[in-house]
C-alpha cells in the first residue's frame, strides 16, 4: 500500500525502498517453481498456523517506531515476561481458561515493570536504541538464566519431584510440557476454544476487509476528508480481498485440496485483530499523536511541552506488555516450554518479519507487520525445500533462512541509515 | 498609560559577573510593532530570553528590573509559563515537523480531543483526537492570514515562506495570543515572500497584538514599525518613533562608537600591489553562514577584515576556502587556481587557518600542547617524523623543541609542552591554534573570530600578534570578526558581507552610520561606496 | 570516569594519572575477580591452576580485543563485526589444512592466506560504515552476523577432499576440527613452555600476543596512526587538518578485521579446535566486552586498555566456573555470569555515548 504513495517518484527508488520486500517475494516464488514436494495443503497449514502463533508479536513491533525509538529487540524481555508468567501458571498448575487469564494478567504486570526499565535505558542510549535494546535482550536473558536455572531451587526452595523441576531439585527443565487443554494444561487452551475451516476463515476475513476498505473510503469521502483517499490504492486492494474470497469460495464449492488445510483458531485471530484495532485507535488519541510527535522530532516535541522521556517509556511499555502476551499465545499453541530457547530468536525473526512487510525504523504500520508475517514465513517454510530441490541437502536451506533473517535486518537498516545520511550531508545550495 | 501591554522596566543581568544588559526600560502597545535592532550580542536574544523564561536565564541566577504585561508583574519561569500568558514566538529555524500536516504542525501537544469509554478510566491521554475540530481552527488560523492553502497539506513540501507562515499560524492559534515576538522573520524568504509576511504582521497588529519586530534589515524597519529600540553592547541607546527617524541615524546609533580607535601604526609594514588571493564568485554551504556568491581580492602585505552581522555568511568564505564546507565557485591563490574542497590543498599551497570554533575545530583538548601545535604540519608537510624503515613515527624531540620555541614567542602561558590545551584558558588556547597554523609556515593567515570568548587583556595579546606577523613577516593576514572595534584596529580596510554577498568595503575610520548602513544590507551605500579596493592606510 | 578521552601520550604523571585512568568497571571486576579468588582459595582450589588458565585464555582472546582498538581510535566505535575477521582466519586455516601443512608451516601459511582475504574484507567493511555513519554499531552486528550465516552455506559447500575436517559422509567440513590432526594444537602455547612453581606460562602465545600489541601500540604511534587518531576523537579537527577521514576509518577497519582474523588463528591453536559454522556468530561480545572492561570507551581505546581488561574478564569467567561450581553444585553459574558483565558493560558503555542519527 505505501508504494502507491510512491508512485511519482523513480522506479529506482521505488526498488530501493522495497528492496527486501521484492527479494523475499521472488524467492518464495522461486521456491515453489522448483520445489516438487511441497503440496498446497502442507503450505497453507503451515502457514496459517505460523501466522496465527506469530502475528501478535510482531504487532508489538508498531508503537516503538512511531515513536521514534527504532526497532525494538527489546522485545525478548517481554517474551520472557510471559514465559515467567507461563512457569508460574504451570508450576501451580493452573491450566485451561482461567490459567491463560492468569498468564496474561501476571505477564502485563511483569512487563510492565520489565519495559519501565528497558525505556529508562533507551532514554539513556538516545541514538543508539536499536544496538542497545539487542544488547539489553542478552543481557536480560542472563537474569532470566540466572532466576530459572539458579534462583529456582537455591533461593527458592522448589520440591525435585515436580515435573517441571530439574531431577537434581534446582533449576527448571529445558523443556517444559504444557498439558493439553482438556487435561487441565495450557496447551491450545485459546486455540480451541473455537476453530474454523481455514476457507472458511478467509473468505471472512477476506470479505471484512473488502468492507472496511469501502467503509473507510465512503468515510473519508462524507466528512470532507476525500483527500486521503485513493482511487487506484482502493480498486487494487479491493481487487485483492476479492480475489481471496473468491479462491475461499471456489474452494468451498469445488472441495479443493484449500478444504484440506488445517483448521484455524477463531479466538486467537480475534485477538490479533484486536490488537490491529488497538494499535489504530491508540494511534487516534492524544497519546498516540504524542508518539508520533516524538518520533517525527524529539526536539520539535519537546519544544512544545511533550515530555519526550515519559512518551518514550510508555511506548517502549506498551511494546513489552503486548510481546509478553504475544509469547503466551505463541506457546499456548507450541504446546512446550522450551524454556531457555523460545525466548531468544523472536526478537530478531519478528524484526525481520515486519522489515520484510516494508517497514523501516522509523515507518511501521499493520499492513507492514500482518504482510510480512506471511511473507517471512512463507519463506520459512520453502527454504529447506530450496535446499532439498536444489543442493540435495535440507540443512543447506536451513542455513540460508538464518542468513536471510540476519541479511534482512542489514540491509534494511544499512539501506535507511545510508539514505538518512544522504539526505542530510551538506551541499552548497 | 492603559496601552501599555508589555513594559520592560530596568532590566539588567549578568552571566558569571559578566554584564551583558544593563538598565533597559521600554515598552510595546496594544496593536504596534516595536522594532528591535542591534549588533550581535547587543543583548537582543537575552532579552528575549528573560521574556520567555528560558532556562539559560533562571538557571543563571535570573535578571535584575521586572517585566510587565497589562501592568502586572510577572517572572515566568519557563517558556511554558510565557506561551500560557499568551506571548509567543516565530522562531527563524522553523519549529516544524515536515511529516505532519499544517494542522497537526499548528496543533502539536495542543490537540483537541473528546472522551471515550477507554479514557473515562484510564484519564485524557487517551482521549480520541478530533480531527474535524483541529481542521477547522487551523483553518480559522490560516483565514487570519490570507493563507489559501489546504489545512490538510504536509509541511514538508511547502516553500519556506508557507512554513513561516505556518508558524505564525500556530501562535496565532493560541487563544489569547497578546504578544508576538518575530525573530529575523524574512532572513530565509525571497524578496515577494517577505513582503506578504510584512503585510501580515500589519495585520496582525491591527488586531490588537503587539508585535517585537528583530530585524537587521532597516529599510524593513522603517516600512513596518511604529517605532525602534536600539541596543548597543547591552545598553539601552534609545527607543524613538519610526516618524522621527531614518535609516541613517539608526545605524549609526546602532554601531555608536564607544571609544576612540586605537589604530596600530606602523611605519615598516608594506603592502604590495599584488593580488596573492582572488576570489571570484565564491558559493559555500555553511549552515547557518552561507556564503552567495561573492569576489574578493587581496594584496600580499594587506590586513583584510571582514565583518559583517552574524549569519550573514562572513564565517563562511573563510571556511569555504579552507574546504571545511563544500564549495563552489573560484579562487586564484598567488595566480593560480585553487583546489576547492580539498583542505589538505589548501594547506599545502600556503594558506594557515585559525577556525572560529577554538574547541570543536581548532584543539584537540585532551591532547597536549606539543601535538596540538605539531599535528598539520606533521601530516600535511611531514615534518617532526622520524622514519624507521617504511614507517614514520613521531619525533618527540622536535615537536618538544618547536612547541617549546613557540612557548616562548608567543608567550603562551602553560606548565609545560605536554600540558593538555583543554586546561589553558581561552586566550592561550587561541595562541596555540596560531601558533599551529603558524608552523605550517603559511603565506597567508586566515583568522576567523580570534578574541572570541577570551577576556579583554587577552584579546589585546592576540590583535597585537596579528599585527606584529603582518608587520615583520609581511604575512597576510585575512581576519573574520563579529567585533567592529577590532577590525578597525588593525585591518586596512574592511569587507562588509550581508546576506552571503559582498556589501562593500569600507577603509576603517569611515563613519558608523557607513557601516551600519551596510551592514544592515541597505540599499542606500551601494552608490556611495565601491565595491572593491577601498584606500589602503598605514 | 574522570579522563575518559584520556589517551596519555605525555609522559606519566606516576600516581594521579594510574588512579584517575582506572574506571569504575575496572575496579568493579577486579574486586569482583579477588573476591571470587578468594572464595576459590578457602573451597580448596589450587591457586596455580587457576592462574595458568588465566594466562592461557587471557593470551588466546588477547589478539580478538586487540582488535578493538583500531576499530574505536577510528570512531567507528567497537568492531561488533568482528566475526567478519573470524572467517577470515577460519577460512585461512582450513584452506591451510586443505594444502597439507603441518605444524608451525601450517599457522603460518594459515596466517598468510588468511591476512589479504581479512584486509580485502575489511575493506568493504569500513567502506560499508563510512555509509552507515551514526550507526555503526548496529549495522555492523547484523554484518557480522549475516557473514557468520553466510559462510555456514560455504562451510556445507566448499569442494575440499582432506579428510582431516570433512564428514564421515557427505559434502563439507566438520563443526569442529581438531587441530591435533595437523600438529598444531598449542603450537604457540607449548614453544618455550615453563613452569613457575605449579603456574605453567604459556610462552609463545603470550609472546604472540604481546608482540602484536606492541605492533598496535607502535602503529598508533606513526603518522598514520596519529592520524587515524585525531579523526576518531574529532573528525572536524581532522577534517580541518587536512585528513582524509574516511580513508583512515577504511585502514583501521582492515587493521581491525585482519587483526580478528589472525585471533582467530591463535585463538584455535590454543583451544585445540577449530570451529565453524555458528560458533563465530556472539564472538564479538565477550571481545568488546573485555576491551571496555579494561577502561575503553566506545570512542577511546588503548593497548594497556586490551591488556588489563581481557586479563581481568578472562581471569574471572575462568575462576569462577570452578569456585561456583565447587560451592553450587551443578549449575552453571559462570556462564551466566559472563552473559551479565559482558552485556552489562556493554549497555554501560551505550549510555556514555553521545552521537546518533535521529
């Protein structure tokens, strides 16, 4: 959608501005051109369960960067949050609804007081967020080594027989089994409160869409704001949602191999677009104006009378709670615990996720983050594919994706570093 | 009188001891437009400081003398107070933020919001915005003005002339706006631009407002205010009705002569008639000093001064020269062109610089005085090393010798070679950024702001070793200075830059009234002086 | 942290300037090292051991900090790529091995192969963070990183046939190659080999890295490191002085990179064990992290810096894996205690610096 923005400017810049959106594109096309064995139902069940596990995390990438402070890797805190929140829940056992409650209610309080710090830091490391919040992940996954492994057992004493406990009576397992839902545990506990065929789903979601775009546009048009629309960007958009509703509907019809794909969990995508609708309604209010005046001039801001410092914690809050209850979502739906690894890569792979989407440090938006959630794991599913068709070996591809992850968030910053100092090197007129 | 709305009665401050206002008393009317006019540290943005409570002033211990408005007393203690009392203030850089449209410029921390169920619990930040309410008074705003452009439109296309205006449109806004302070309004707008400005600020005070009018530009002055303050060096020299007045009188009570010239004589100095440095249509992108366009020619022997208001681009030749700024145009050093942007060419071929910024640009602070003095010549003509096979180290006894020998010449006063120069004061520091330029053995000395913030013993020093490398070198000596007085002193004649062009040059006893005319950029002098070659005094 | 920028080229005013150079997280970690020393001492483990570690790891990741400083003095701040040099070296020592050298032929032929190939390198590096000025720190941890992922791909693919470092079957090298199979195990660390008492000195690598901190410590004497200097402490003074800049930040990138990757070569003999793959990725860490610790800034950085603080940072994580593991049976604790100080340290140093693009 913002290329349309873009429209009158060169082709070349268009390129460059979507680069790494463009890359990820041609390769998953790629992908599918040579690998055989991938079938369309194995590649939609994946996807949409990646896509429903992971969406809400990197929504919670938005705020930090309307308001100026970057990409936030400091998001682990948040994930970590959550999963100290999962560990209390399971270790009392508290499993289905309530249980889930509990862990939101318990990770919103921790990340709250977690994110407080973490943008105290950030007002501390100005200029330099992005380097400081992936620093301050690492560091932060030390304590939280430090208070699993160590603090759990030796300060606190915990009984050795619990199944979560190590055998030796100190520190919690490396991997931690949820429990099914309907034994009283986590797992699935939102996922199956309701599902959905995946057609079924998205012809919904696809026909929504279509409505909101007209609701907006005739919106725009009735209060004298016709200016923000834009006729082309509607009828490509419009166009999209109906050809996806029209492949949903077709495949109902036709009972296509789309019938064989794995259901989808209905509460878990209303919580996700919950939080789209979140994230656009704070952006309305005094508050998300002040993020978004932050953001675009900290001194500008501050001239006015904005406490920047504040406006920059809560946002940076505002981040960690919402990556805090994105992770329990996450592994509600993993249905482990896997407690010293599930935390430290979804900094990095939700960063690349919504700069694949076409955001940048310092333009994000829902389309950004929704879009390049597919597309980063759509990615994801084809790279080891790749590697088989291609090289015979699978680890090959494996390797690649991790290479993509790490060349996604470089170039991307390289690219919008180099185009800021361009802009701002001086010349003589 | 009931029409007074602003009244500054016996205002002083000082910073450390340092006087920088003494006694001003004046007042601003309903509906008029008060001018404001000075040199360079006459005290204008001081004053305007206390006005607005800004930290530099409450942080230093305050002001002396009382502030009025409506005739009651006030001390604001932070700009937020002032703007609440509704005294605002068109900045000359723009406080705008280029991706937010005119309304949300206009609107910024102000917004208009209304309740909703989320903010009935959680209080105002998250109330909803409303967009159709901000339109309309920024709309209401702009209608003010006679601006026709769309509310909704983003600041970052605009042409600057919109941008100011959509400043104004934002103090203006604010309810009960009393007082508008415009600082050097027209200094970034073409020609038809400022008169729309001008127009509106008529407006404006036909409303009710008055209006403090900072401008250098006299012919500006005399076509909008109602009457003019003039400062000098922090004193009060008189307020009068624009009637009663004209642009002549008004330089030159703002350059007033305070004391007698003191003229450095020398009967051994000797000026050639060779050009050494031409240059010719010089363009150069200083923030904050560009430089237009301008030619300049200066003979072996000669003191050159050039001055000029600050901001007018007289800091920017020097440096464009140095390539310290991109560059463009061309110079001609001893007949033959020079590269431009190239610094480590500029000191080869013979050219000394000393920066105007002593700290940023001139020292390495927390190094000592030997490498500071040493560290040009050392990489740019490769002295003071010592090879040791295909690498070249340092040579600690050379660069001791020389420092040491420049200690003594220039009487820097220091501990020892290797003291750190972030620890001497400031005059000696100036000494050890000539006495670094002086080791590269330079043809030509550029000079930018040489007394700058060192104490009056000091300027003294500095001036009279100037004078003294001109009379027994015969080097030539290019000095950019803020301070008339001491261009006067020693410089031959005197190049004036207004607006990033020459005005003219003026040989050094010419009248204040000459020189306020031009610096003031009035069209009144071209005619009365030439551009080039003004006399040569010995 | 008075004198931060201090770089002390005068002569030493003895006393005032060893106290005033000392930084507060250089007398933290010290006092941290003494106390776990001590702690080591009354649980019954031999003191000797633990210094001959020290010595021996202090030595082995000695030349990675070292590489810290061209990087710093330039104004590039930290080298966080500094994996890219790691490759470099790795890729050096394998195709050393790949040529069938042995012993001290092969450090040596892996140094010479791996040097241009780190300076070539290097050089679109410090290309790269002159484009990127304002963040550097950033981009270059994602640089080194995506080379890290990179070469992983090259690690599976490269045709070498020595069966010292491939697997049993298929295409590609081993995670980890065992240097016994070339001779070159401690091959520095057991040239001139003494024992003082129970404290076994590792001669050679000490020597190593001692001489090339005397070549760092000589270059940042020459013109050119001067020059390199100044740019990094005040690229206006620089500009004005007539430098090239961005030339010298180019040189002192190469410096850095060929420096990280010559560590790397050192660092292997030692450890026995060459290791590929994702073993590089977090390499820069500890490294800035030992640098910092010694009393570098992100923007100023000496040798003795190098020297006190990978000394320091090495002698505690090597004590304390013991101690904490004689007092707490069967945790970890030292690992987790270097992830705290190391990034700890980090962030600190982060808060201290003053620049950025918006």
């Amino acid at each position: 959608m913002n290329g349309l923005n873009d429209r009158s400017r060169a082709a070349g810049e268009w390129i460059l501005e979507n680069l790494v959106t463009i890359i990820f594109v041609a390769f998953t096309l790629f992908g599918f051109m040579v690998s055989s064995g991938v079938s369309v139902g194995y590649f939609f069940s994946e996807l949409s369960s990646r896509v429903f596990r992971n969406s809400f995390l990197v929504l919670s990438l938005i705020i930090p960067v309307l308001a100026g402070l970057g990409l936030n890797f400091g998001i682990v805190i948040g994930a970590m949050s959550g999963q100290a929140a999962i560990a209390i829940a399971r270790y009392y056992e508290m499993g289905g609804l309530s249980g889930l409650l509990f862990c939101f209610a318990a990770a919103a309080i921790l990340a709250l007081f977690c994110g407080y710090l973490t943008g105290r830091l950030y007002n501390k490391t100005r200029g330099q967020e992005m380097i400081a919040s992936l620093i301050v992940g690492f560091f932060a996954n030390g304590i939280y080594q430090f208070i699993f492994l160590f603090a759990v057992g030796v300060i606190v004493s915990v009984p050795a027989i619990h199944p979560m406990i190590k055998p030796d009576g100190v520190g919690i397992r490396m991997t931690v089994d949820l429990v099914p839902v309907n034994q009283g545990g986590l797992k699935y506990a939102l996922d199956n409160i309701l599902q959905a065929p995946f057609v079924h789903s998205l012809l919904v979601v696809a026909l929504g869409l279509l409505v909101l775009l007209l609701a907006r546009y005739w919106l725009n048009k009735r209060r004298g704001r016709g200016h923000l629309n834009s006729l082309p960007s509607l009828l490509i958009n419009g166009g999209l949602c109906l050809a996806a509703a029209a492949v949903a509907a077709h495949a109902i019809v036709t009972n296509s191999p789309l019938m064989m794909v794995r259901k989808t969990p209905v509460v878990t995508g209303l919580l996700i677009i919950g939080l789209c609708v979140f994230t656009v309604l704070i952006m309305k209010t005094k508050l998300g104006q002040d993020f978004r005046s932050v953001g675009q001039s900290q001194h500008a801001a501050e001239v006015s009378g904005i406490n920047v410092d504040r406006t920059r914690i809560i946002a940076t809050m505002i981040s960690t709670v919402l990556a805090a209850w994105g992770q329990i979502i996450y592994l509600q739906n993993m249905g482990t615990l896997n407690t010293y690894n599930a935390h430290t890569q979804i900094g990095m792979f939700s960063v690349a996720a919504i700069l694949v989407g076409g955001a940048s440090t310092s333009r994000a938006s829902i389309t950004h983050a929704i879009f390049g959630t597919i597309l980063f794991n759509a990615m994801f599913i084809m790279s080891p594919e790749i590697g088989q068709s291609l090289f015979g070996q699978a680890l090959l591809g494996e390797y690649f994706r991790t290479f993509m992850v790490y060349g996604v968030i470089g170039v991307a910053l390289g690219i919008h570093v180099w185009k800021a100092n361009k802009k701002n090197r001086l010349t003589v007129d | 009188m009931n029409n007074n709305l602003l009244q500054f009665r016996n205002i002083s401050k000082s910073y450390y001891g340092n006087t920088v206002l003494s006694d001003i008393s004046f007042t601003v009317q309903k509906g008029e437009i008060h001018a404001l006019i000075g040199e360079n540290g006459a005290g204008k943005s001081t004053l305007m400081n206390i006005l607005f409570g800004m930290p530099v002033i409450t942080g230093t211990g305050g002001y002396e003398g009382d502030v009025l408005i409506d005739g009651a007393k006030q001390g604001f203690k932070s700009p937020h107070e002032a703007m609440d009392a509704g005294i605002g203030m068109v900045h000359q850089e723009f406080m705008l933020i280029p991706g937010y449209t005119i309304t949300e410029n206009i609107k910024i921390n102000r917004e208009i919001t209304y309740s909703n169920p989320v903010s009935k619990i959680f209080g105002e930040p998250l109330e909803t915005l409303d967009t159709v309410a901000m339109d309309s008074d920024a709309r209401k705003a702009l209608d003010q003005l006679d601006m026709d452009i769309e509310e909704f439109t983003l600041v970052a296309g605009l042409p600057v002339g919109h941008m100011q205006f959509v400043e104004i449109a934002r103090e203006i806004d604010k309810t009960g706006i009393k007082i508008l302070v415009f600082d050097e309004p027209t200094a970034v707008l073409a020609e038809s631009e400022a008169k729309n400005l001008l127009a509106a600020i008529k407006r404006l005070a036909a409303k009710g407002i008055g209006i403090i009018f900072i401008s250098h530009r006299l012919d500006e002055i005399i076509e909008v205010a109602d009457r003019v303050t003039i400062l000098r060096d922090g004193e009060h020299v008189t307020t009068k009705n624009i009637s009663d007045t004209n642009t002549v009188e008004i330089a030159s009570l703002m350059i007033g002569r305070k004391v007698a010239v003191d003229r450095a004589h020398s009967e051994t100095r000797k000026v050639s008639d060779e050009i050494c440095l031409s240059i010719k249509n010089l363009h150069v992108g200083m923030p904050g000093e560009r430089v237009r366009g301008i030619d300049l020619e200066i003979r072996r022997g000669e003191i050159v001064g050039i001055g000029g208001l600050a901001g007018q681009g007289k800091l920017g030749i020097a440096n464009g020269i140095m390539g310290a700024y991109p560059a463009r145009g061309e110079v001609y050093f001893r007949g033959k062109p020079l590269k431009l942007n190239d610094p480590r060419g500029a000191i080869r071929s013979g050219l000394g610089f000393v920066s105007e910024d002593r700290k940023g640009v001139g020292l390495l602070l927390n190094e000592s005085i030997e490498l500071n003095i040493a560290f040009t010549a050392m990489q740019v003509g490769n002295r003071f090393l010592k090879q040791a096979g295909p690498f070249r180290f340092q040579d600690d006894g050379a660069m001791r010798a020389h420092a040491l020998e420049m200690i003594r010449e220039l009487d820097i006063r220091c501990e020892s070679p290797t003291q750190h120069v972030g620890s001497l004061s400031g005059g000696n520091q100036q000494k050890i950024c000539v006495a670094k330029a002086l080791t590269q053995n330079p043809d030509v000395l550029l000079v930018s702001e040489p007394t700058r913030g060192i104490d009056v013993g000091a300027k003294k020093l500095i001036l009279d070793l100037l004078f003294r490398l001109n009379e027994e070198q015969g080097m030539t000596v290019i000095m950019t200075s803020s301070e008339l007085a001491e261009l006067r002193s020693i410089c031959d004649r005197i190049v004036i830059i207004c607006e990033g062009k020459v005005a003219g040059a003026l040989p050094p006893d010419a009248s204040d009234a000459e020189f306020g005319l031009m610096m003031s950029g009035s069209g009144m002098t071209q005619d009365k002086i030439s551009t080039q070659g003004g006399a040569v005094h010995g | 942290m008075a004198e931060l920028n201090e770089t002390g080229r005068g002569p030493l005013k003895p006393l005032r300037s060893l106290f005033s150079g000392i930084g507060l997280p250089t007398v933290i970690i010290a006092v941290f090292w003494a106390f776990t020393l001590v702690a080591g001492h009354f649980v019954g483990i031999s003191m000797a051991t633990l210094l001959s570690d020290t010595l021996k790891r202090a030595g082995m990741n000695g030349i990675l900090v070292l590489a810290m400083v061209p990087a710093i003095q330039s104004g590039t701040g930290p080298n966080f790529a500094l994996p890219m040099g790691i490759v470099c070296g790795l890729l050096g020592l394998v195709c050393a091995i790949e040529l069938n050298t042995f012993g001290m032929v092969w450090l040596l032929t892996s140094i010479a192969l791996a040097t241009p190939l780190a300076a070539a390198v290097g050089y679109g590096y410090g290309k790269l963070m002159n484009a990127v000025k304002g963040s550097e720190m950033t981009i270059a941890t994602y640089s080194g990183f995506s080379i890290v992922a990179l070469m992983c791909l090259a690690w599976l693919m490269v045709p070498f046939r020595n069966p010292k470092m491939g697997w049993f079957i298929g295409q590609g090298l081993r995670e980890t190659i065992q240097l016994d199979a070339v001779g070159g195990a401690q091959i520095l660390n057991n040239f001139l080999k003494f024992s003082a008492g129970d404290v076994i000195v590792p001669t050679g690598l000490l020597l190593t890295f001692g001489f090339f901190a005397f070549l760092v410590w000589l270059f940042f004497r020459s013109k050119l490191g001067i020059a390199i200097s100044a740019g990094g402490i005040n690229p206006r003074f620089a500009l004005a002085a007539g430098l090239d800049i961005d030339k010298n930040r180019i040189l002192a990138n190469v410096l850095s990179t060929v420096l990280g990757a010559i560590g790397i070569i050192v660092y292997s003999q030692s450890y026995g064990y060459a290791q590929l793959y994702t073993a590089p990725l977090m390499m820069a860490f500890p490294a800035v992290a030992a640098a910092l610790i010694g009393g570098a800034t992100a923007s100023r950085a000496r040798v003795s810096h190098v020297v006190i603080g990978v000394v320091l940072f090495q002698g505690l994580l090597t004590t304390a894996l013991p101690v904490t593991n004689e007092i707490f049976v069967g945790t970890d604790l030292s690992e987790i205690m270097r992830m705290i100080i190391q990034n700890g340290i980090i962030l600190y140093a982060l808060t201290q610096v003053k620049r950025g693009v918006q």
